[in-house]
C-alpha cells in the first residue's frame, strides 16, 4: 500500500530522539470523544475537546505525569501502574501533589518493537490485547503503539510496512485530523465503525487517529464472526455515515528532563 510505504519511508528518515534513563518523552495530543447515545461508556461526558500533555518516563522507573485540559479547567495526575502506589486526580489549579515512590510504568520507550516488518506484524498480533478479532486488534494495536509511545525510525517504519500485510486494511485519498491539518487515511472497517491513522498529505508523517462510522460490512477478519452493528437496525438509526466518533491529532513530541517541564 503506497500510502504506508511512504508513511514508512518518511519514518526512517527522522532523526531519533535521544533516549536516556532518568528522561522523559513529552507528548501533546487534542482529541475529542463524541457522546454517542449508543455507547454507555460515554455517557455523562461533555464532547468537549482535550488538550492533553503527557511525560512518559523512557526507562519506566518512575511515575509519569499527564495534564488534561477541558472546558478551561486542567487536572493533572501522576502516572503509576503500580496498585501499591495509589493515585489521585488533583483538582483544577492546583499541582499534582507529591510524586508517588515505588512506582513503575510502562517504558516510553519499547526496545522490543521488531525492526524488519515480517517479525514487526508478528510483534503486532502477539502483543495485541483486547476482545476484537486478531486482525482487528492488530491494527489497533499499531494505533496505540505510535500514538503516546516513542518508537525509533527503524522500528516505526517496520510497523507502517507490517500492516501493508495486515487483512482488510485500506486507504482513503482525503481526510482531515483534528489539528485541521489536511492528510491521508489508512484504516480498517468492522462492527459497523472505521478505525483510521491519519498522515500528512505531503510530508507522509503521523498525523494522529480517528474513528468513524463505516456501515461496510464486506470485510470478515480472521477468527471474527461477520459484524452486526453496521447492519443493525437500532445502530443505524442512531448513527450517520461517516459520523467522527473519536479523534486525536498528536501536536507535537519532545524529550524533557523532568515531569511537567514545556520544551
């Protein structure tokens, strides 16, 4: 797939970032949740767009730190997988109290992504986690991964190549991120909903994500059942055609020394 080879071309050809222990990948995301009446998890949500500002530890070792802004107020929270290390949200204005100790994180990061694209797909369907089937999770998997995640040019560039062997997955000529930045979309269609990366028109760079409503029903996944949301009935009624049900532009990503440090 032309879009993806070139996405991978483009990828390559970055410079790394400068990954050291002790530092931290500093991400910033827009993105906004649509309330769908149809989806219960959304329930309660305002649909108003966030700005989120991320510090992800490179080495895992210590707690990261995340920033969220809606509708003019900011919360921000201390990152820690570790159950033991309990977590709270801190309100509006106020910092995010102190840095809990003994806390570990996922590594920013992944030494582990395979940098050839054959062993990059494999890397794809065996990390994978969720209840989609696995080619549907696959490409998923590969969203999350470059969304919030520093992967290296050679790593990165194997993933876009490996999901040119990923079934169902097919490019869309114009689309538009959330930043309103004009690019290309690559993206797969099942239960009723098009998950799609979006890159930049030109330059081919990930741009960010976004999920619509596809009611294509055509493409049936390895170790799927063929879906029924884009044909029900009551999933119709209550969605358009290309209605944008999730979407997310990455602005911009640096390295910083220390959590809550701007670069």
């Amino acid at each position: 797939m032309t879009v993806l080879e070139d996405a991978a071309e483009a990828a390559s050809a970055r410079p790394p970032l400068r990954v050291d222990a002790g530092r931290y990948l500093f991400v910033e995301t827009r993105s906004r949740q649509a309330v769908d009446p149809a989806a219960p998890e959304t329930r309660g949500m305002s649909g108003s767009p966030v700005l989120r500002r991320a510090w992800l530890p490179f080495d895992g070792a210590k707690a990261g730190l995340t920033a969220e802004t809606r509708d003019g107020r900011t919360v921000r929270t201390w990152l820690c997988d570790d159950a033991a290390a309990p977590v709270k949200k801190a309100p509006h204005g106020s910092g995010p109290g102190p840095r809990p100790s003994g806390c570990r994180n996922r590594p920013a990061a992944d030494p582990a992504v395979p940098a050839e694209a054959g062993a990059a797909r494999a890397w794809l369907y065996r990390t994978a986690q969720g209840g989609n089937p696995p080619d549907v999770q696959a490409f998923i998997t590969l969203g999350d991964t470059v969304a919030e995640r520093y992967v290296p040019p050679a790593a990165l560039a194997a993933l876009f190549r490996a999901a040119t062997r990923v079934p169902g997955v097919t490019a869309s000529p114009a689309a538009v991120d959330f930043a309103g930045r004009r690019g290309v979309a690559v993206g797969q269609t099942w239960a009723g909903t098009r998950y799609e990366l979006i890159f930049d028109a030109a330059s081919r760079r990930f741009l960010g994500t976004r999920t619509v409503v596809d009611f294509d029903a055509s493409f049936r996944p390895s170790g799927g059942k063929s879906p029924g949301a884009g044909t029900d009935p009551a999933f119709r009624a209550a969605h358009r055609q290309g209605q944008v049900l999730y979407e997310a532009a990455v602005l911009r990503t640096a390295v910083t020394g220390r959590p809550g440090e701007l670069p």
